[in-house]
C-alpha cells in the first residue's frame, strides 16, 4: 500500500504539470496572433508616416480606427446585413453540400450525374452570372445570397466526398464482425471518420461566404459593407473603405474560428489518438 501511495503522488504531479504547460502552449497559441496583427499595424503607420503617404491613398490604422468610431453606427447597419448573407450562404451550403456529398460518394449513378453538373458549375465566372441574378431576382437578398452560396457550397461537397471515402475497409469488417447494422456503421464509423474533412471544407465554406457576400453586394445590393466600400470608392473616401473592410475582415475571422472551435468540441477524439 506504501509503495502504491509513493507512485500515486508523482502521476498527479505529473499530470497538473502537463496540463499547465498545455494551458501555456494554448495562452502564446492565442497571443502570438494579436502580437503579429499588433506588429502589422505598427509597421503600417509608421511606413506610413515615414514616407509622407497621403491619407487618400493609404490611411494610417489610427485613421481608419478613428473612422470606425466616428461611422459606428453605419458601419453596424451594414455589417448586419453582411453578416445575414453571411450566415444563411454558410448554413445553405452545409445542407445542400452535405447531403449531395452522401449521394455522390453511396450512388455511382449520382457520381456519374451529378458531380460532373456540380463541377461544371465552378467553371462558370460567378462575376459573369452575378447580372443575370439581379435580372432573374431584382436587387435584394436572394441574389446575394445566391452568388455567395455558388461560391462557397463546392468545397463542402469535395471536403466530404474525401472524408466519406477514404475510410479503409478493415474499420467497417471489424465493426460489422460485432453486428453493427447500416445506421451503427454510418453514425459511429463513416461519420466520425469525415468529420475532419467536412470540418475543413466547413472553414473553406465561412471565408467562401464572406468573400461571395461582398461579391453580391458590389454588384446586387443596396445594402452591406460591400456596398459600404463601393460607395466609399466612388465618393475617394479611403479611410471609411478600409474602416469597412477591415469590419468584414475582422467579422470573417471571428465566424472562421466558430467554426474552428466547433471542429475542436466534436472532433476531440483525434487529439486522444494523437495523444
């Protein structure tokens, strides 16, 4: 018993060691970004005013910050409606990639159907067909979203039809040796074996999104910080341009690591194994 009691006090020990160094590692994990975003603005205004650059070619960060502030309340009008094309691009290209995803990769005859329409639709230039959304829908919501889901669905598709199919054979003999049925070897087997990759196409998706947003806006819109930074183009007025898209920059990254740390909470299990 003594001797079980001195083994037990350094595996503690050595366990609350572990997790502090881990809680560090994950504290400079989060610093070293803001310190290289801190750096850049830095190194920005004073490139800035050392080389005497004029305000309407380059704002200083400091100006650009102090746009936001003196706009606070445009900027927020239109970085709602940004953020709605946003979200309902990204939430409709996981239920519509997702699923065709599944078809593609369980039906040779959807492989052979479908995948090739849904490769052909990422050959067409979403600028050209961009005019005709606004002919077919007017100005409005449904244009912008279509021209950001058209962008952003194709990598969910591709990401889950690699996850889908790349499991090798021998997890699905051994679960089915212990009588796991079609749903059991989907939802405990298949399924977690493609979450990395819908995972990764998940995060291609939300920049596609905010990317295909402000496409729609410059071009369908009357409304959002697309619409924001064109009209601020078209009156030169630089500082409230990058006040705007640095608002949308900040917004994707934001949205980018929900999606990250809702990777983390599901997929947890790959750091036991890694472990």
């Amino acid at each position: 018993m003594e001797s079980h009691r001195k083994l037990s006090k350094p595996s503690s020990w050595t366990m609350s060691t572990t997790a502090k160094k881990r809680s560090k590692r994950s504290i400079a994990a989060g610093l070293y970004p803001v310190l290289a975003i801190a750096a850049f603005f830095l190194i920005w205004e004073g490139a800035v005013r050392a080389l005497h650059i004029p305000s309407y070619l380059l704002p200083m960060p400091s100006e650009i910050f102090g746009e936001i502030y003196q706009n606070a309340g445009v900027l927020v009008h239109h970085g709602q409606a940004t953020l709605l094309v946003i979200l309902a691009s990204f939430i409709t290209s996981v239920l519509l990639g997702v699923p065709l995803a599944l078809l593609i990769s369980f039906s040779p005859f959807a492989r052979r159907m479908i995948y090739p329409l849904i490769v052909f639709s990422q050959m067409i230039p979403k600028i050209a067909i961009a005019p005709l959304f606004v002919i077919w829908f007017g100005f409005g919501f449904v244009p912008k979203l279509l021209i950001a889901v058209l962008i952003s669905f194709f990598a969910v598709v591709i990401q889950s039809i690699v996850g889908f199919t790349s499991l090798r054979p021998q997890p699905i003999r051994v679960a089915q040796s212990m009588g796991a049925t079609r749903l059991d070897l989907f939802f405990k087997v298949r399924l977690p074996h493609a979450l990395p990759n819908i995972f990764a196409g998940l995060k291609m998706a939300m920049a596609s999104s905010a990317i295909g947003a402000i496409v729609g806006e410059f071009i369908a819109s009357q409304q959002g910080l697309g619409y924001l930074v064109l009209v601020a183009n078209g009156q030169m007025d630089t500082r409230l341009a990058f006040a705007g898209m640095l608002i949308l920059s900040v917004m994707g990254i934001v949205l980018y690591f929900i999606v990250e740390l809702a990777e983390r909470m599901m997929t947890g299990w790959r750091t036991v194994q890694r472990g």
